[in-house]
C-alpha cells in the first residue's frame, strides 16, 4: 500500500548565522587561556559586589519558609534585583563614577532617569529567570565556593545554598543595609511599590561601588574569596595576576590604562600614552605567561585578516553566485604579495619583496629594521621601531585597510614578527610555553604554527607566495571548514568546498580581539579596595594592594 | 501546500537508510543528518556521482572533516559515463518505507528550495 505523495516544497532550515570566531581562535583564550590566567574572574563578572548581594538573596530566600523549587526562588529573586537595579543607576555616591555594566541596566536606567516617585519592584528589568546571579555570577561563585549549586539530581540540593563562607558574606552584607528603610519595611513586600528616597538610602551603602570603602563589612571577606576561594592552584594564579595587575597600576599610576594600552604594556613594555612596565621579578613568570597570551591575539587577529580578506574577496567576485576555483584566489594572493606598498605606508624603505622572494627575506627584512640578530628580536622590537604588531594591527583599521596591497602583507609581516619573536627552539623550553601549546587539540596554538613555519625554513626554503597558500590551506580555509562543521546544525559557514573551489555566504564578518579580562581585572582590584582606577590617571595603590604586592598574598 | 521539513523526515522506526545524490556533502550528512536517525537505524548507505566523490575524498583525506566515512555510514560512488544525480532518500524497515526523490537536495548545509515528492509505503 503506498500513500499518495505530491511535490512540495523543502523548508529552507539552517539558514546562514552571523556567528563569531569563525577560525576557533578566540574559543582558545576565552576557554582555556584566561581561564587558566585569571580563574573565577571572567568578562561578565566585573563587579565583586554582586557576589556579596546574591549570596544575601540566595541566603534570605532560604532562611523564609517558601517552596524549594527554581520557579520560587526566581519569584523571590527578581523584584529584589530589579530595584537593587533600579539603585545603583540612581546611585549618586562619589565611587559611582565610572561604575558601569549593572545587570538590568539596560532598562533600569531609563526607569531610574525618570526620577519617577517610586518604583515597581515587578518591573521586567531582564528576560533571564535569574538575571545576572544566573546568567553571569552563579558559576563562578560556585567556582570560588561563595555556592553549593543545586539541581537536578546527581547534584545534592534541589536549589543553590550558600556555603558556610557564603553565609558570612551574606551576614555581612546583611550588616551593611539592615538598617535602612528598603530592608526593614519594603523588602518582604515585593508588590509594594518602593519610593525613590527609599532606593536612594539603601543604595547608598548597598551600591555595587560602596565596596571598596574600608568600612564595608563585607569587602575582606570577599577579598579573601578572591584570595583564596576554590581550588587551590586556581586560587594560586588567581593571586599572581592580581599580584601582576597590582604592579603594573602601581607602575602606571599617573597615567589612565584602558585595554588597548594594556595590550601594549603587555607586549613591548610600554604604550603610545607614554607609560612604562617592566615587571618584578616575583609576576615575572605571571607576566610573561600574559604576554603570550597577548602575542597570541596578534596572532590571532592577523589569521582572522587574512580569513576577512578571503570572504571579502569571494563577495567581490560573486562567489555566492557560483563556486570559484581556490586556484584563482591563490593567484589573487600573489598579485598582492608585494612589500613596498607596506613599507611605504610605515614610512620605510621599500624592500623590494614580491611573492617570489624567500620568506626568509621577508624574515630579514624585518629583523634589519630595528638592526638586530634574531635572538635579540624579541627584546629590541619595542614600540619605537619602524614595524610592530601594534602598528600593523592599528593599520588593519584605518582607511589603509581597504587597500588588499597593505592589508595583506600586513597580516603576513604580524605574523612574520609573531615568529621572528617566538620561533627559536631554546623559547619553547621555557616554563610560560604551555600558554603558547593551548589550543592544538583541533585549534591553532601558536606553538604550532612557530614550530611548522621554523620545520618549513629549516627543511625547504619557502617563498613568500608559497607561505602565503600554507596558511590559506591549512590555516584559513580548512581552519574555516572545521570550525563550521563543529557548529552544525548551526550554520556559520562563510564558504563551503565544492571539490577544488568555494562557494560563499554573503553575511557580515567582524574583525577585532577578543576581549582580554582587563576590565573585570581591573574593576575587581579597584572594587575591592585594592587601589585606584585603571582607567583614571591617578590610580595609587591602597594599604591593602602595596601589601599584596609586596607579599604576595594577605592574611 | 505545507513545506517539508526533510531532516525530520529521517525520523522513525527505520533500519535502513538509502540515500543518492550527486554532490555528497559527507560533513553536512555527518553533523546534522546522523543525528536525526535512529540508533536502530544501523544499514546506512550514501551513494554519489563518483568522480565527484574522488574529488571530495581527496579533500577530506586533508581535512579530517568526513571522519565516519565507512565506519558509522557507507559512502560509495557511482561510476557512469554521466553524471550520477539521482537523488532520492529511501527509508525502511521489515514493514514500512518512506521515499523521497527530488531534483536537488539533502547534502548540503546551503539548503535550495526544491520540489520534494514523499511517499510512505507498507506492506
């Protein structure tokens, strides 16, 4: 018996997705590298203070006789946040200068612009059940063991609880706000509309920014947690970077860090701003591991180029319409592979390199622009020489960067330094190279991609052209396809490989770093009362941070 | 007339899946088709132009990416002085059948709009 059939139509499914790091580059510092640098600290997480409030919720939610289920906990959960929301955009307190990224903010500061008479505890302020303890803290406050989370089984409690030291915290900042108007009469009455004065008051010592005075009783609590919570080697680096951060404000101070100029400090000990570090011996270990780290975002960025400019180019050349052979792009590269435009642009001598000149011309080329050998490359390869990664990254963004005869050679010199800098075989015996290896299960470490290029001049002697196709085989376009294909169903491909060409999707492709923590960092040590803020000039160490530095740890 | 959905189509109490097609996109069919059958579903067979298939084998011997080539799935061309395109995915256990023939579909993660004809067969 066969059911009657008609033609149909197929539904269009897995359109085409913007997504993002579509070579797997980022996922490697995001997921492994900061992770390992900066453990329980991550991008979302600026604030310490929220671990102090959530922990307090999560604490009076279970000292009330209420059901135990997520759906009761988030009832009584988000009125409460919503107008600690609410607060700290109204907060008006000297610290709340520069405080931003408040959960919720995005509708609460309008509401709180409004200087309304009171204020709707039931406000939808987030989408998320439970809004920034659920989206960004609860992780790592259960990391740094401020939590138990709860759960579905294996887990042991159906709900998070507050862990012995969490219930200090909570205490603590208990402490802080139970004197004022909010906590005694509005806080068990979330249907009650709460007046602005009210808010006001409790903001006032509840405010994210109230932390880093001396008199908050929760702030060395917290500090310890950051000190010492979780893991014991987790909390050991956690310590050094606070340790190399601390030094590096103590060294800076006078001048506002942002993370541009940070990434800078990082690399060549210096920034375009005019400040200088050089680290101490005890975070020398720490900082050259970070400087890896900031190596590789180079590396990095200059790949994603080198991908951007083949998307760019498949586009140009309707390659959404019909598939091109990869042959023809291969020729296209060629036909930029020229070094003189570059150099012009830098305000160099043209070296006279085309595509069929050795790499390793290229290689000399620019170890003689700051005229040394290459041991010494690294060391002498500072902010004021001719060619950097700095400079060549702040190229890709001006108008240069439509121009594919400078933006290309560009993102081939960056790479170039990475390994004029790091391929020698003595650096891989270093103990910092393992941030270097992150990143070679099924990614692209920046240890292998020194250690093929030093294989390939070592054993042939490769042209600029023939480097150029190796990294556009296996390290752009393969890269591409088995990053894509990990994704599916979700579909981010930006071209696919019909037999030897390609075929590609029309869609937007950005180009940038990826975030390096320096904000949360930064704002943590800041927060905690450890010293000023980076971002401002005057940023001085406080008693606590000279003793963490000093030391190492506080007690 | 309502669309087709043709991955749900793989659902089912199947035991054998036949599919041909002409360009066989092995990583597409691995990462998102695989998944739609069911673990019964144990004889899987992919047949494609053959040419074609020499040329794309020769790619992922580079890249890795068809990794359950013959091992979860057979994957075989057809050698013809012309192009095999046939396309048609066949669906079937002891008592029932699901058939679908088309002028262009399945492999692929670029979906076309195409004219699908399904059929459900029993004994």
């Amino acid at each position: 018996m066969i059911a009657p059939a008609h033609p149909q139509w197929i539904t269009r499914m897995y359109p085409g997705k913007v997504g993002r790091d579509h070579l797997g580059l980022g996922s490697v510092s995001s997921d492994q590298i900061l992770p390992t640098l900066s453990p329980g600290i991550n991008m979302l997480t600026i604030h310490p203070r929220y671990f102090s409030f959530y922990v307090f919720l999560l604490d009076e939610y279970w000292r009330r006789d209420l059901p135990r289920s997520a759906e009761a906990f988030s009832r009584f959960y988000r009125p409460r946040e919503c107008i600690f929301s609410i607060g700290a955009s109204l907060c008006e307190r000297p610290e709340h200068d520069r405080v931003t990224t408040i959960v919720g903010a995005q509708k609460t500061e309008g509401l709180a612009r409004r200087a309304l008479p009171a204020y709707d505890p039931g406000f939808n302020y987030i989408k998320s059940d439970l809004g920034g303890y659920g989206l960004y803290y609860r992780s790592v406050m259960a990391e740094l063991e401020v939590i138990y989370p709860g759960g579905p089984k294996p887990l042991p409690y159906p709900l998070d609880v507050p862990s012995k030291h969490g219930k200090t915290i909570a205490a603590a900042f208990r402490r802080a706000i139970q004197h004022t108007r909010y906590y005694r009469d509005y806080f068990d009455h979330p249907d009650q509309p709460v007046p602005r004065e009210v808010v006001q008051e409790y903001i006032h010592t509840a405010c994210l920014c109230q932390l880093q005075r001396e008199d908050a009783p929760d702030r060395k609590l917290l500090l310890d947690t950051f000190l010492h919570g979780g893991d014991a080697r987790a909390a050991a680096a956690r310590r050094e970077t606070l340790r190399l951060f601390l030094d590096l404000t103590a060294q800076t101070d006078g001048s506002a860090v942002d993370q541009n100029a940070f990434r800078q400090l990082l690399l060549f000990g210096a920034e375009m701003g005019g400040a200088t570090y050089t680290p101490q011996e005890p975070v020398a270990l720490t900082y050259r591991r970070w400087r890896l780290y900031q190596a590789r975002e180079y590396y990095a960025f200059a790949l994603n180029g080198l991908w951007w400019h083949l998307c760019d180019w498949g586009i140009a050349e309707q390659g959404d319409l019909r598939p091109l052979p990869i042959e023809a792009f291969h020729e296209h590269i060629r036909g930029l592979l020229t070094f003189d435009p570059l150099a012009h642009q830098l305000g160099m001598a043209a070296p006279g390199l085309g595509p069929n000149a050795s790499f390793a011309r290229l290689l000399s080329w620019l170890r003689s622009t700051v005229g040394v050998d290459e041991p010494d490359f690294d060391a002498l390869c500072l902010l004021d020489a001719p060619i950097h990664e700095h400079r060549l990254y702040t190229l890709a963004y001006d108008e240069a960067s439509n121009d594919p005869q400078i933006f290309v050679p560009a993102m081939l010199a960056l790479l170039a330094l990475t390994y004029l800098r790091f391929g020698l075989p003595a650096r891989w015996l270093e103990p910092d190279w393992p941030i270097a290896q992150m990143g070679a299960d099924g990614r692209l470490s920046l240890d292998g991609f020194v250690k093929s290029l030093h294989h390939r001049l070592t054993r042939q002697a490769p042209t600029i052209a023939d480097v150029a196709r190796w990294l556009y085989d296996e390290y752009i376009i393969q890269q591409h396809l088995t990053v894509a294909t990990s994704k599916l169903p979700e579909n981010t491909f930006r071209f696919q490989r019909e037999g030897h060409r390609l075929r590609f999707v029309n869609l937007y492709n950005s180009l940038q770093f990826n975030d390096s923590r320096f904000d949360a960092l930064s704002t943590t040590l800041h927060e905690l009362g450890l010293c000023g803020d980076l971002q401002i000039a005057s940023h001085p160490l406080t008693t606590d941070g000279a003793q963490l530095l000093a030391t190492g740890d506080l007690p | 007339m309502s669309e087709v959905q043709l991955p749900n189509q793989l659902n089912g109490p199947w035991d054998h899946l036949l599919i041909l097609t002409y360009g066989m996109d092995l990583p597409f069919f691995e990462y998102a088709l695989l998944r739609e059958l069911p673990a019964r579903c144990r004889n899987r067979i992919v047949l494609g132009d053959g040419a074609h298939l020499l040329e794309i084998s020769e790619a992922h011997a580079r890249d890795g990416l068809a990794r359950a080539m013959n091992h979860r799935y057979v994957a075989e061309g057809i050698f013809s002085p012309q192009a095999a395109h046939a396309k048609l995915i066949m669906l079937t256990n002891p008592t029932q059948g699901r058939r679908a023939n088309a002028s262009y579909f399945a492999c692929s993660a670029v979906f076309c709009w195409v004219t699908v004809n399904c059929s459900t067969f029993a004994r």
